[in-house]
C-alpha cells in the first residue's frame, strides 16, 4: 500500500526583521590595514562580499537613495547632494537638501514606503532621505540630525543603536530601520584615505559594531534580526603639490563663463554646465581634449554603463576626471585630501560589505554585485513586493540559506506567487496521514484475519 503525498513548497519561516546600517564613504578594503575582530567575528558568521559596486555618480544621496529604491540615479532623479535651480542659481548644500521633498519625491518609493503600505513597520536614523515625504507619506518614525550635527561622536553614536535596537526594534516591534553614519567619510575627505586618522575611524567602526552586535543580543533579537552593513562609495586620494596639473576651467583657451547660464563646479571629481542659449557647441568644442583627465560629455553621450543621462534635472554638459583628479571653477576651492564621485568601475569607488542574520549563510564570501541588487534582497527579506526597480535577486540571492522563500522571485513586481504553509497546518497533515494509514491497516488485516 502507498499514499501518495503532494508535493508542496513548504516554508517553515516567520518573517525577520531588517537593519541596514550605512557606513559613509567606507571603502570595500578599509579593513585590510587595520585590526577589525568585530567585522572579522561577522563575516565568519555571515556573508562578505569582495565589495559592492555603487550607482555612479559615486556620491552621497545619490546612492543612497539608489539602496533605498534600487534604482539608478537616471532613474530616481537625485541626481547631486545639492539642490539648484538653473533659473534662480539658487542652490542648497547637502544638508538643506533633506528637506525638499520635491527633490526626492520624483515618483520611486523609498522601501520604508512600500514596507509601510504593505503592513510593515519603518523606521530610519540619521539616512538621507530619511526628512522628505514621499506622496504624501513620511517614514514613520524617524530621526533627522540636527544642523551641524557632529557625525564623529562614538557616544551619539551609542545613544543612537540604543534608540534602534532598544526602543525601535525591542519596545515598538519595527520591522525595517535605516541607520546611517557619517563616518568613516569625513576622515577620509580631510586626512585621505591612507592617514592614520581614517584607520582610526576603522578602529570605531570596528567597535560601534561590536557593540551593535552586544546590544542585539542583549534584547534576545539575534535569531530574528537580520542586519547588513554597507556604504554609499569609497575615497581616493586627491593628486596636487605640484605633482599634477590641476583641472581649472578658467584657464582652459577658448572657454569662458560668459558662455555659462549655470555651472555646478568645485564639487569634486563631477561637474555640469548649462551654456547660454547658442553656446553649447562652442563650450563643448573649447573642453572637449583641454587636459587628458578630464572627460567631457554631452548628456546624451555619458557612457550607457554609468546610467546617468537621461534624468532632466542632469545639465546639458557633464565633466568627470581621472581618479585623483578635482573640477575646479575659477580657481582651486577644493582642499580635501580624499575624494569619491569618480567612475564606478574605479576600485576606490567601491564600497564595503557585510551582512548576518537568520536569513543569511554563515562564514560565506560571495561575489562582487551591484548596490542596486541590494533592493531586491531587502524586499525578499522583509517578504513584501517591491515596487519597479533595475536590480536582480538572482545576483545577491546566493548569500540567503536555502530554505528562505518568504518573498519568493520578487525581481517583477505584482508576479509574486508563494506558498506558505504554516508549521501547525504541515504538522497536522502529517498526523492525518499517519492516522489514515494506520487504520487502513488495520482494517486491511482484520480482512485478512476473516
Ligand atoms: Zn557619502
């Protein structure tokens, strides 16, 4: 005698929370040269990619409105840290930026949206975009730094995975926080990449996750968080002191500002022009080939790979130099030692990271993918449907355990068909299975017995 079970996709996981944490400006190999036991401890753990690779233009916002929507910049529309209006000649520094919806609110979803709208609970610390409301919706709990805010205190930064893991996560059940800290980028943009004072910001890295680890544990959420850290870029070190010609536009023969209705300039490595009416060949033509680092395009010939072309708020003209290598204006106003907003194929553009949880495979290195595969995974994670983006699961799928179908192959939003049968409902099959061929047995032999 045979029964004949049918096979079904069982899933034995409740949904676990989320924590992305965002390290600013932490290159993929800042953990080479210094002594890191804690993100050691976590990639033995969990997962460690080579690096990730992010959505060019390699800057602040811009990226990490790209993690939160896993859209190219093209695509979302925060095209710059600043704010401007080509008409006015307004412009709003990173900061002030924040607070202008409009500039976020261009139509893609930041996840704590969608995450909300499916039921979720969202909260995020200190992330950019974290003060815009979307559609009229707001991430619901939230914090924004103040003005000036000092984004190097180890103790705010305490106070801060306190508030996160003790009252957001513990107390109020969230399932999704974005955390985000200014560092290791500042150290970077004023000491360069390979000062002693960045490799110390390392050492404080390395303990505010340590310490984020401690305080997980402590509120008994280890097996039901799942947290992935990560960084919008890399740095470079600035070339000068006479080692290199710099880039200064004024001195280039045959350009002049005159020619020039609005210019996005001394903003490292990228810059963008708006010529007069009439003038854009001639400005073309007179920095097209000025100096063999500096890459001039027009808008519609920006490389198709760097995804940043098609958005209208880009200018008509786009400069982007060699690594090292800075756009000034009318003269040198830059004096950082480190830069990023290069190419992204640039390895100092690359960015770090590290994820471990219930969800992800422990003391696994997987393979380099793109910081717009990392929406995907997120909505997988959290089991809710992304909305339209230009990431793949099936490139940052492999660092999951097996078993994880709580989203299923959400790469196409609205085609997300899963089965989930409840741990109690399999059980109880299992039982009326065993029940059912015990008593066809037992009739069976009492026939036989007759
Ligand atoms: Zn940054």
């Amino acid at each position: 005698m045979s029964v004949a079970v049918k096979e079904s996709r069982f899933s034995f996981k409740t949904r676990n929370k989320l924590l992305l944490i965002s390290f600013d400006g932490f290159r993929w190999d800042y953990d080479r040269d210094v002594e890191t036991p804690n993100l050691d401890k976590m990639a033995q753990d969990g997962v460690k990619a080579l690096y990730a690779t992010p959505a060019f233009l390699t800057i602040t916002s811009p990226s990490h409105f790209t993690m939160l929507t896993g859209r190219y910049i093209e695509n979302h529309g925060v095209i710059h840290n600043m704010w401007f209006n080509t008409a006015t000649q307004e412009k709003k520094q990173y900061y002030m930026t924040q607070f202008v919806s409009s500039y976020w609110d261009n139509g893609s979803l930041p996840i704590w949206i969608t995450a909300q709208r499916q039921g979720l609970k969202a909260g995020s610390l200190h992330f950019p975009g974290t003060a815009a409301t979307y559609r009229g919706e707001n991430v619901t709990v939230k914090q924004v730094e103040p003005h000036f805010y000092d984004h190097s205190n180890e103790t705010d930064w305490r106070l801060n995975i306190n508030k996160v893991i003790g009252e957001w996560f513990h107390q109020q059940d969230l399932d999704f926080v974005s955390l985000y800290f200014g560092e290791p980028d500042l150290v970077g943009h004023k000491y360069g990449p390979d000062s002693p004072e960045r490799q110390e910001m390392v050492r404080q890295v390395d303990r505010t996750v340590g310490y984020i680890r401690n305080k997980i544990q402590d509120h008994g959420l280890t097996d039901r968080l799942n947290i992935i850290i990560t960084a919008d870029h890399g740095m470079t070190t600035v070339l000068r002191g006479g080692l290199v010609e710099e880039i200064i536009l004024s001195k280039i023969p045959g350009f002049s500002f005159t020619d020039i209705q609005f210019q996005l300039l001394d903003y490292g490595p990228l810059g963008m022009l708006l010529p007069k009416e009439g003038m854009l060949e001639k400005v073309y033509q007179a920095l097209k080939g000025s100096h063999p680092h500096l890459h001039v395009y027009k808008k519609e010939e920006m490389p198709t790979r760097l995804h940043y072309s098609k958005h209208p708020r880009l200018l008509p003209i786009i400069l982007i130099t060699d690594p090292g290598y800075i756009v000034n204006g009318l003269l040198p106003l830059n004096f950082n030692n480190g830069e990023h907003g290069y190419d992204n194929e640039v390895m100092d553009m690359k960015a770090f990271f590290r994820a471990v949880g219930p969800d992800f495979q422990s003391n696994l290195t997987v393979d380099p993918f793109d910081l717009v595969d990392l929406y995907p995974l997120m909505c997988h994670l959290l089991g809710i449907n992304p909305e339209i983006h230009d990431g793949h699961l099936d490139k940052s799928k492999d660092m999951l355990v097996p078993q994880t179908t709580i989203g299923g192959d959400n790469n196409d939003p609205g085609k997300n068909i899963h089965i989930e049968v409840p741990i109690g409902l399999s059980a109880a099959m299992g039982f009326l299975v065993l029940v059912f061929i015990i008593i066809t047995a037992y009739h069976m032999r009492k026939r036989t017995k007759a």
